[in-house]
C-alpha cells in the first residue's frame, strides 16, 4: 500500500509517497481505507522538524481521516460504514496519509450524509480543535464570546458552531478580505482593529492574538496558539485561562457531524490533490491565502 513519509526533515521535497506493509488492525482497532484527509500546520511543522525527535524516522504523516470500513473488529460499525476519524499523530506515530490505516475505534465516528468524504476528511482536526475548545469555554445561548482569527480554519469551525448555540460572536480577523466570510456566518461585529472590541465573557484566541483586555472579570479565555506560549496570567481577575490541545475523540466527532448534518458548519475547500501530489499540495497550503483546507485524496 502507499503510505507518505518523511525520512529526513526539510520542506515539501522530503515528502515522498512509499510503497509499505499492509496495515493490520490490533486489539480495540479498525482497519480503513482512507478517502479523503487534509494539510494542517502540524503536518508542515512535522516535516520541517520543528517536532524533531518526538518520533522516529519513517515517519507517516496526516492526522484527518475520511474513508469507510474495511475490517470493523469490535467496533460495532459495518464493513463498508462510511468514517471519519482523528489520529494524534505527533503522539502515536499513526499518520493517515495512507491507503490503509488502523486506528482506535474509540477516535472514529460515522462520518456525515450531507456531504462527500473529500469534504468530510477537510474536518477532523479543525473540527475537534474548535469543539473542544468551545466546551472549555462553556460559552452558553446569549454569551458574548470574541474569536480571533474567525475566517481561520478552526476559527471558522468555531463560529459557526458558537453561532449554532445562540452565542453572540463577534470576529477579530486579520483583513478585510475575511470580513464578508464572518458575517456571513454568524458574527456580529467584524472587524480588524482591537480598539474596536468589546467586552466578551469567553475569548477563543486562534493565533495568539493575547486580546487579554477583552474579556470580563472571572471571564474565560482559550488559546490555541501553541507556539505563541501560555496565556499571560489573569488570576488577578479571577479569569481563567488554557492552551487548550485538540485530542482523539469519536464522541466529539460525531457531536461535530451533528452541526454539519443540519447545516451549521459548512465545510470550505481551497483545492484539493491527488496523495501523488503531496509535494504540490503542501506548496499551496504554504502559498497562504486559502480560502479553506488543501485536501488530499487518496
């Protein structure tokens, strides 16, 4: 089967696609063939090495999943059951970014009827990041809740599910080509400048935009932005505070494909490639200016 791995660290010329053993499910694991994934920043900063020596060397990459059953083991789920899945796979080393993967069946879930499995491989990991985040912040119908950077991948996930709850959202966004996107999805005040901001019961900070000023007393505030560091301490102000980090879960997924099923989040693709063109794929993805996820196909 193909597999794309890095054997050296460096940029998208180190991706190649490699002939490998047939995956083989163990105990509590599913076997499945993959659809359709994505590009996320991880994977670039995978294969930069910037998480250099938190895996060993092969290493598979991809951390989306859409794809249907082959082996269903005891998961309950048919052969031939349309999935979608999250691998973490800077900690388990399970890349998906082949024709054949084993995972847990506890990190998949039935993947969505509205749309393709193209589209749905774009959402596992902006989904569960935006959802999870959002559960920390326990932003409730009739909150005020800011996002920053909400025309992002995850931030745009995270608007839309906020505005699905009855939050009241408003965007910080980086330009104003992202104005109409966050309008159009929800938010209330868009804007570019922080002086215009308010004060927000919840921040959900997709950049490490540290907006700290925004948020209320014994307020809530999320980042992120990992490589941004930790939240400046608001303890003062009784506000609490994370960086919160995005883990395998097929109960969120399938909370995830609840919105998507009636419509409240709409997946975007920028383009998409061929896994043959993995090189070209992660090119576009570092080009900037997406209008949604690089997929990959498989």
């Amino acid at each position: 089967m193909r597999a794309v791995r890095v054997k050296s660290f460096g940029g998208a010329s180190v991706l190649g696609v490699d002939e490998v053993d047939e995956a083989v499910a163990g105990a509590g694991e599913v076997l499945l063939r993959v659809v359709g994934s994505s590009v996320n920043p991880v994977d670039v900063k995978t294969r930069d090495g910037v998480f250099a020596g938190t895996g060993e060397l092969p290493a598979t990459l991809g951390w989306d999943l859409a794809g249907v059953v082959i082996e269903p083991g005891d998961s309950g789920l048919e052969v031939g059951a349309r999935v979608i899945a999250m691998s973490h796979q800077l900690a388990t080393g399970r890349g998906t970014w082949a024709d054949v993967v084993a995972l847990p069946h506890s990190a998949i879930a039935p993947a969505p009827r509205s749309i393709s499995l193209v589209e749905a491989g774009t959402l596992p990991l902006v989904g569960l990041t935006a959802l999870q985040t959002l559960e920390w912040l326990a932003v409730a119908e009739g909150e005020r809740l800011l996002i920053t950077g909400a025309a992002g991948a995850v931030g745009g996930v995270a608007l839309q599910i906020a505005h699905a709850k009855g939050v009241k959202v408003d965007a910080l966004v980086s330009s104003a080509a992202h104005i109409e996107f966050a309008r159009n999805n929800g938010a209330e005040l868009v804007t570019t400048d922080r002086a215009e901001l308010k004060a927000y019961d919840a921040v959900f900070d997709t950049f490490g935009a540290f907006v700290t000023d925004a948020v209320v007393d014994e307020g809530r505030y999320a980042s992120i932005a990992t490589q941004a560091g930790p939240v400046p301490d608001l303890s003062a102000r009784n506000v609490r505070t994370t960086v919160n980090q995005v883990h395998e879960s097929g109960t969120d997924l399938r909370k995830l494909v609840s919105y998507v099923d009636r419509g409240a989040v709409r997946p975007r693709i920028d383009s998409s490639y061929g896994v043959q063109d993995v090189q070209a794929a992660h090119r576009r993805f570092e080009q900037g200016g997406l209008a949604g996820k690089v997929a990959i196909t498989l």
